[in-house]
C-alpha cells in the first residue's frame, strides 16, 4: 500500500484527489496540507467525504518525516515553482497539478504566465502526465506534470490527426468550461449571482493552455476560452484544415488507430442521436475524455472536438491514471465510476 498525501488539498482539484485516492484500493492517504484550514477536518470544505475520513489538514512545513512514496501538488500556478525543490525531497514520486513544470520552453511559460520560471533547471525533469501519449516514459517517472483540462481535451482531439499528417496550418480552439475550472477561490467572477445565465470570454485569445496543445501536437494554436453556466465540464472545438485529399473515413481511422485500446478515450462521432458528438455533461465525475468529429468534404475542413470533467480527467482522474501507469497497475485502478445520466 503506498503511502501518499496531496498538498494543497482545500480546493477543488485537491477535493477530488481525496475523493478518488480514499477509494483506490492500493492507496493511503496519510497527510493533506492547507495553509488556511489547518487543523480543521478535511470534511469541511469536501463535505461529499463526511463518513468516509477522519483526516485533518496539516501545513505544508508537516509532510516532513512521513516516509512519503507518493506526493500529488494541488499547490498554484507559480507558487508550486518556487517550492519544488523542497517538495522533491519528500516522496519519491511527485505529481504536479500545477502549470508550472507542462511547457519544456521557461521564455513561452513566462510568456503566458507573465511571470520568469524561477526553477528552469527542473523542468526536463518531469514527464508529461497524459498516459494516452506518454505511457512508456510514465512507467519509470518520478516527476509528472499533469496537463491542464482544457489542454488535456485539445490535444487527444487534435494529436491523433496531426500525428498521421491529415491536418494542415493552425489549429483554433474554441473551448467551454464549467465555474469550478475557475477554482474555490475565484472571487467575485465566480459568484452565482454573476455567473448564472453567462457565457463569458474571459481569454478572447492567448488562454495559456493553448501552448501547451501546440507544445503536444506541433501545429499552432489559436485559443479563445469561453465560461458557461455549467459547474462541471470542458468542451473543445478545434478547428482544422485536412490535407490534400483527407476523407472523412481517413479522420476516423486516425482516431481509432490512436485510441482503440485506451481505457479512457472514446470515439462519439455518430449522425443520429441526442449524445452523438462529445458532450461533457454525461461525463461528470468520470475519468472518460470523448473525442469526435465533423468532417466537411466541400471545404476540406474538419471539427476536432473533446469534452471530458475538468476536476477528474483534467485534472485529479488524470492524475490518479499517471499514479497507476507509474506503478504498473491497471489504468482503471480507482476510476471505474462511469458517469451520471441523467444529470
């Protein structure tokens, strides 16, 4: 049984890796850190846990000494970088939510993230947290950045076409995401009162996920990112052009040639039906990303879409699938809740 703990585990994306990690069955829960509600019992804030942990949080300056074989960071954007090099120290495998170790170049992070990377000498170190991609380097990693939710959805849309050379030129993605992608601490934006009945642009361009797709799949990315009324959930539409002569049989055959055996990635891409392209609201507390398509013959161009729960596969799920992929168990170890409908 390994011993893990998660840091930062008031927020959302740390809710959910206690949520999961008290359910899998090769894995104990020994610490969780928060600066803000130490002492306090982890069932405050995660009140879906009452009756299943006695657990308090501790500070961070406590996960010293634990024998720890397993830390997952649920620590912010730019702080995490700054405390790595002490988080390294206390688990032999570390697991990063965070942004700051998924771009490989420091001057395009510090481009999105206004800010310098203050530990550039680390990032080579970590292995990308996206198992369908990077399952042979997770089987020996110690250090794993798991990508973002919007990105996660972006690039098993678009990796697969741009991999077999069916796409061509920019990809454009126009991507929706639920309130709790914004975190428990979002502020005012988040409020219900502000956020009921909106769709709001809150990056028209440059969201920072786009690098990240265009780091994965080596084309250029165009990014708007787009808040709906939904708590849960991330939808993507990419938009491509198709080579020279890509039918819509070749797109689908992309697809299933990168997706047929993984356990996490379904193809909807149906002509009939309610659920007949990727729709995140069946997904919700599931560790499934689907993947689809719509191909137009008479432009040449194609729709790449993804959808999947942003606090599980993008986020919390996907890391609960590197942990096992690290450790040669079964990918679904944990993760067998299939998703809710009606919901």
């Amino acid at each position: 049984m390994l011993r893990v703990a998660v840091a930062g585990a008031s927020g959302y994306i740390g809710g959910e890796l206690l949520r999961l990690l008290h359910g899998h069955p090769r894995a104990t829960v020994v610490a969780a850190t928060s600066d803000r509600f130490t002492g306090r019992r982890v069932d405050g804030p995660h009140p879906n846990l009452r009756g299943h942990t006695d657990l308090c949080f501790v500070g961070h300056g406590d996960l010293t000494g634990l024998d720890l074989d397993v830390l997952f960071l649920a620590t912010p954007h730019r702080e995490t970088m700054a405390r790595m090099a002490g988080f390294l120290k206390l688990a032999g495998t570390v697991i990063d939510l965070s942004g700051d170790f998924r771009l490989r170049d420091p001057e395009t992070y510090a481009s999105y993230y206004e800010t310098p990377h203050t530990a550039p000498e680390l990032i080579p170190s970590f292995t990308p947290g996206l198992p369908e991609w990077h399952r042979a380097e997770l089987a020996t990693a110690d250090r794993i950045s798991v990508p973002g939710c919007m990105a996660t959805a972006g690039i098993l849309a678009v990796r697969p076409l741009a991999e077999a050379g069916l796409i061509e030129g920019e990809v454009r993605v126009d991507a929706r995401t639920g309130s709790s992608g914004s975190g428990a601490s979002s502020g005012s934006a988040g409020a219900h009162a502000e956020r009921s009945g909106a769709l709001r642009v809150f990056a028209p361009t440059r969201h920072r996920h786009e690098a990240e797709i265009a780091q994965a799949t080596g084309r250029t990315v165009r990014m708007t990112a787009t808040g709906v009324e939904a708590v849960r959930g991330v939808q993507v539409l990419c938009h491509t052009t198709l080579a020279a002569g890509v039918s819509e049989k070749d797109v689908r055959s992309a697809f299933r040639a990168a997706y047929r055996d993984e356990p996490f990635v379904r193809i909807v891409a149906q002509r009939r039906g309610l659920y007949r392209l990727p729709e995140p609201k069946i997904l919700s507390g599931s560790n499934f990303c689907d993947v689809g398509f719509a191909v137009s013959g008479e432009t040449g161009t194609a729709v790449l879409i993804g959808a999947l729960d942003n606090l599980v596969k993008g986020g919390a799920g996907g890391a609960v699938q590197c942990l096992n992929a690290r450790f040669g168990w079964p990918e679904r170890t944990g993760l067998e809740f299939p998703g809710l409908h009606p919901n």
